[in-house]
C-alpha cells in the first residue's frame, strides 16, 4: 500500500461514510459480540461504532493505516486492539473469536480464498461473520463497466477490485448465510454468515 492512499482515503469517503455508511456499519456492528477480530480495519472507521464486543482486535497490513486510525480508537467505548497482520496468515490460535466484521476490505485482499480459509479457521464453531462490502453487481450492463474499469481502478485506489464475487467466495467455503441487505443497486451488501 502507498503512503498516501491513507492520507486521502478519509477525505474522499467521508461524504459516503457520514451518510449512509455510517448508519449501515452501525446496524451491522450491533450483532458484533463477544471476542471480535475486525479483518482490515483501515483507517479505524468502524472503531467507534462497537458497542456490544467485550473487546476488538483489530488487524491491519499497512503501519500508515494504523497509524491513521489511533484518533478513532481513542473514540472507542470497548478496547480496541491494533495487530500488524495480514488477512491471509492470521497470528491466532484456532476458534478464538466469537465475531469477525470484515468491511469494505475484500476488494483489496489479495488471496480471497485463503483469508475466508483463515477466517473460519479462528472463527469459533457457530460464530458469526459480518460483511459490508461492494461486490459485482447482477445487471449484466453495470457488471460489464466493473470488469473494464478494474484494472485501472486497482491502480488508482491501491489494489481495490471493483468486480469481486465476495458472498459467493464466502458460501463456496461452506458458510451460511443467515441475512444480505443489498443498497446502491445491489453494489454492497450487508451479510451476517455462520461459521458452519
């Protein structure tokens, strides 16, 4: 990851992230209890916004977002823990979390398979997994214009890909899903999933 994309990433999506965002990740976070492992935690975003988790860790690959995020950790009503990690080799132990919260991240991830393999492996047995993410949209039309505009978007917003099938990596896995919420045209979803 560059070292600027950090600096700007706030600026461009805190119109998105003040609006509707905000209300989303804030109802999707509600069902985040327990042990929590926040997947790509970016900026911090989300840090605020739990309320029910006895306590986050937090992974993140890049020391600039990390960096970036302590003023929104100081926000936090439950202890938020910051590990530098990869989605792909998870420093934990087997079922040791009762919620993962993945959101907006899946994009940039580069092995999906291997972050879902990693996910359920620390998931606990019946836990939940909670995504907010922009996927491949179903009109075939709009589909198409994400498969074009993809590779140079990846450029532009360090390896973001806007064409993935997220939800369907995630059932092919064998997990099941218990609730999707789609917005914006079917471009993001909003998924509750059971480690199964």
């Amino acid at each position: 990851m560059s070292s600027t994309f950090p600096k700007w990433y706030d600026f461009f999506m805190g119109p998105l992230e003040r609006g509707k965002f905000k209300r989303v990740r804030r109802d999707l976070l509600k069902s985040a209890t327990g042990k929590v492992l926040e997947i790509g935690s970016g900026t911090g975003v989300n840090f605020p916004l739990y309320r029910n988790a006895d306590h986050v860790i937090a992974i993140e690959p890049s020391q600039n977002m990390i960096d970036q995020s302590q003023s929104k950790r100081q926000l936090a009503v439950v202890p938020i823990e910051m590990v530098n990690a990869s989605a792909e080799k998870l420093p934990f132990e087997d079922h040791t979390f009762d919620t993962v919260v993945a959101t907006l991240v899946f994009c940039t991830i580069p092995n999906v398979d291997e972050a879902i393999n990693e996910l359920k492996r620390v998931c606990k047995p019946n836990g939940k997994i909670l995504l907010f993410e922009h996927v491949k949209m179903e009109n075939t039309v709009l589909s198409s214009m994400q498969e074009g505009l993809t590779p140079l978007w990846k450029k532009i917003c360090d390896g973001c890909c806007l064409n993935r099938e997220t939800l369907q990596a995630f059932t092919s896995q064998g997990l099941k899903i218990e609730r999707v919420e789609k917005f914006y045209k079917d471009l993001f979803i909003v998924a509750e999933l059971r480690n199964r």
